[in-house]
C-alpha cells in the first residue's frame, strides 16, 4: 500500500512539474505592456526581430500628431528610426544629429536615419489629450501604415504609465495579459 502511494506522489509530482514547467517556458517574443506603478503585464503584441511599430500622439500643446517609429532589432531591443512631426514646439526636435536626416516632405517634418536604442521606453496614455495609437507591421513592410493600428484607448487607461519592452512571454503571461490585436 506504502509503495503504491509513493508512485502516485511522484507521479503526482511529475505532472504537476510538467505543467509548471510548461506554463513558464517562454513561448514567443511581444512587445509587453508592464503597468508602470506595479510592474504587472498588462498587454502584449506578438512581434519578432526585424518588425515593426510605431507610436502616434497627438502632441497636447499643438494638437497635431506626432509618430514615433521603430524597429525590433536581433537582440531584442528596440530602435528608434524616424520621428513625422508638423509643428515645432515643447518637446520636438528642431533638428537632426550626427548621421540624422532632416527633411520636409507633404507638410510634415521628418528626421530619418535615426538610430537611438532602447531597452525599454516610458510611456504615458494622454489624459487630456487620449490618442494614441499603436501601429505595426511585419519585416517585410517597413510602413507601419501599411498594416495595422488600434486606439491605446481600446487597451489601457488614460493617464496610466506603462514600461514597453520587447521580451519572451510565457503561456502564463499569454493568459494574463491582453493580446492586442487589429
């Protein structure tokens, strides 16, 4: 009876490490969503090495929009290319640096050829003025207007900060968080 119950523990055990290990083993890169006050996921977009995203707001002093774009490099981090702007003002460049291009192209500015990486960025949804939006799209289509955008609205609170970052989700994480999809 002893030796009975002795298999039945471990082969209790075994599952149960079986699926513990299985809930967190790292299943696909996204770009995460932490909430900025408690570190918890709050969102994620499945994306690889070489894609693509971008973040528009709509600037809260001048009230035209702004896109940031960027790329997933191969070791997970993410690069800031471009940046489209229409007016000068608080917070905008008004010029480009070393190996930047600075252009003027259907009446908007662009500073191109950026080259500025992060591991992760800060990251405010508008309060007062609430319209960002996220955009991607795939290694092949380096346009992220090419693809798909949805409201940060749809996602996360106005007001709220969250700490974006590329990292490995785990099918734990894809239960938790949300999957932002088009």
């Amino acid at each position: 009876m002893r030796r009975k119950w002795v298999q039945f523990l471990l082969l209790f055990l075994l599952i149960g490490g079986g699926i513990g290990f299985g809930v967190n083993y790292p299943i696909q890169t996204a770009l995460v969503f932490n909430d900025g006050e408690s570190g918890e996921l709050t969102a994620f977009l499945p994306l690889k090495e070489n894609d693509y995203f971008s973040i528009t707001f709509t600037h809260s002093i001048h009230l035209t929009d702004v896109v940031e774009k960027y790329s997933v490099t191969e070791d997970l981090m993410i690069e800031q290319y471009e940046i489209i702007y229409e007016e000068f003002g608080i917070g905008m460049p008004n010029n480009a640096g070393d190996g930047e291009e600075f252009v003027y192209e259907d009446g908007k500015y662009h500073i191109k050829n950026m080259e500025n990486r992060f591991e992760s960025l800060n990251i405010r949804n508008g309060e007062v003025v609430s319209n960002h939006r996220l955009a991607w799209t795939d290694q092949d289509h380096k346009d992220t207007r090419a693809c798909c955008e949805v409201p940060f609205n749809d996602y996360f609170e106005p007001g709220d900060w969250y700490k974006v970052k590329m990292d490995e989700i785990t099918l734990l994480d894809y239960w938790k968080g949300e999957r932002i999809s088009e």
